[in-house]
C-alpha cells in the first residue's frame, strides 16, 4: 500500500520526479496496523465517491494505473483522508493476519 501511494505522488502529485518529502508514520495496535501517509503534492482525495466511481468505470479500459487506491481502500478495514495543513493525509487501518 505504501508503495502504491509513494508512486501516485510521484507520479501524478507531483507529475514526475520531486524532492518534496512524504511522511509515513506506521503503528500498531491490538492487532491492527495503522497507517499515515502525507505528501505535499496538490490536494487529491483518493477515496471520494466520485474519484472510486471514475476508477472502477475506466477499469476495462485501462493499461496501467488505478488500482493502487482501489487496493489500498479494500484492503483496509478503515480509511480517512484530510487536506492538513498544506498536506495530503491518508490514514489507513489494517486488521493483522
């Protein structure tokens, strides 16, 4: 998930190459695995009804791409996203196997 992330900043955040940091923060507790990504790329709310909708539509016909967020959001038992102070912020939980 993270990589999936760090790649849609990179890619299309920052629309290529950027030395703009990203902060992970990673905890665990009682089982689960909580995630924080933040980036400073423009704000992007990758789990908006309407982003997950145009994903899902365009999914046929695609090459490459998408289905990072679409990943990340199934494979989390709760996620959250804020725009925080010129940041994107993602939170993401995992239930531990």
């Amino acid at each position: 998930m993270i990589e999936e992330l760090f790649l849609n900043t990179v890619k299309h955040g920052h629309r290529g190459g950027s030395d703009a940091p990203v902060w992970i923060t990673l905890t665990s507790d009682g089982g689960r695995v909580s995630l924080a990504y933040e980036d400073s790329a423009p704000p992007f709310n990758p789990f908006a009804r309407a982003t997950r909708e145009m994903l899902e539509a365009l999914a046929e016909t695609r090459r490459e791409g998408g289905l990072g967020v679409i990943l990340a959001h199934g494979l989390s038992s709760s996620s959250d996203y804020a725009y925080v102070f010129g940041r994107n912020r993602i939170r993401l939980k995992v239930a531990a196997p």
